[in-house]
C-alpha cells in the first residue's frame, strides 16, 4: 500500500505472489524476515516495520541485524497509525 502510495512502485498481484514465494524459502527464521528482505531487495528501497508485540519486535530486529534497509519499531498499531503514515510521505 505504501510502495504504490509513495514510491510510485506498481507492485503487481503477480509481484505480491513473486516476492512471497521467494520470501517463504527456509533460507530465513520466518517467513515474515524472508518476505521483508525481498521486498526491499527488489524494490532497492528500506524498509520500516512497525510491530505491535514487543517480543516479537525484538526477535525481528536480531533476524534483521545485518540487513541495512531494514528497521524495525514496537509500536501499537491503530488506525489512526495507519492514517497518519498514508498521508506522511515516508
């Protein structure tokens, strides 16, 4: 959602399923890390994460210690979060 808003990216259904599958190969701790270092490998963009649980915020930022675009934030995820990110140019 953000990709399109933001960075002018056409991030396809075809791209979504592409990005997925790579990301899903065992070669990362989670599929959620995989996914993530897709996406910013394909798209050559950083990537924030905001989580929502703490601990699982933690254990992200360990899988994601060498990875340079990727940040990650424990942070409560509102709606009122979401609109103000749509409208911040990130």
């Amino acid at each position: 959602m953000l990709l399109s808003k933001h960075r002018a990216i056409k991030y396809t259904e075809k791209d979504e399923q592409e990005v997925t599958l790579l990301g899903s190969r065992r070669r990362h701790s989670f599929y959620l890390v995989g996914i993530t270092t897709e996406i910013a490998k394909k798209y050559k963009n950083s990537v924030h994460a905001i989580v929502d649980n703490t601990f699982f915020a933690h254990t992200l930022k360990k899988s994601f210690k060498k990875e340079k675009r990727i940040s990650v934030e424990p942070k409560r995820i509102t709606l009122k979060l979401i609109l103000e990110l749509l409208e911040k140019k990130y």
